[in-house]
C-alpha cells in the first residue's frame, strides 16, 4: 500500500499536469493561432492546425496521467490504464500528421514570401 506522502506527491504530479495542459490550451494556443493567422491570413486553416495541436496537447497530457497511475496501487488505477492503448494509436497518427504540417506551413510560408 502507497505512503500517504507518496499519494499527495503523485496527486500534485496530476494536477499539475493539468494545470500546465490548461494554460497550453487555453493561453498559449491562442497566442499561437492570433501570430499564424496574422501570417496566413486563413482562419479555416488555422483553427483546425490549432485544434490538432490541442487534441495532442490533450493526449499526451493523458499519458503522462496515466504513467504516474501505477505509482498509486489501487485497483481502480489498473482499469484505467485500459485507455493507454487508444491513446497510443492516436499519438501514434501524429507521427504522420507532424509531416503533414510541415509540409502545410512550408506551403504557408511560400504562399507568403510570394506575396511580399
């Protein structure tokens, strides 16, 4: 059975994990999308790059989650490490999407130095 100051230390570990998911999503990404969209000039595109980058923001958040869960041994935590794996499928098509994107905002970037 865990200590109880192992216990607040792994919960402090979570909460500031979603602490620092919050203010990426909610402060810094919208920082991020007002500067590329003052250089794309789309916002079709950069809401959805945005909301790509939230969803893994979101999900590597989760794993991080749920890495610290085995540290706490209740049986509880056990079932909920049955969503690791849906996670790494999705972590695993950013692995492809972050070369998508590249290749997007190289076309962004040409799409702008032609217009100036």
């Amino acid at each position: 059975m865990a200590t109880a100051e192992l216990i607040i230390l792994l919960f402090l570990k979570i909460v500031f994990a979603i602490i620092g998911t919050y203010i990426v999503i909610g402060k810094i990404n919208p920082m991020l999308g007002t500067f590329m969209n003052s250089a794309v000039n789309d916002e079709k595109a950069t809401g959805a790059f945005l909301y790509l980058l939230n969803i893994f923001i979101i999900v590597f958040a989760a794993e991080l989650i749920i890495d610290i869960l085995p540290e706490i041994n209740l049986s509880l935590f056990k079932y909920l490490q049955t969503i690791e794996t849906t996670l790494n499928v999705i972590e695993a098509l950013f692995q492809y999407l972050q070369w998508i994107l590249l290749v997007i905002i190289g076309v962004f970037g040409l799409k702008y130095l032609k217009k100036t």
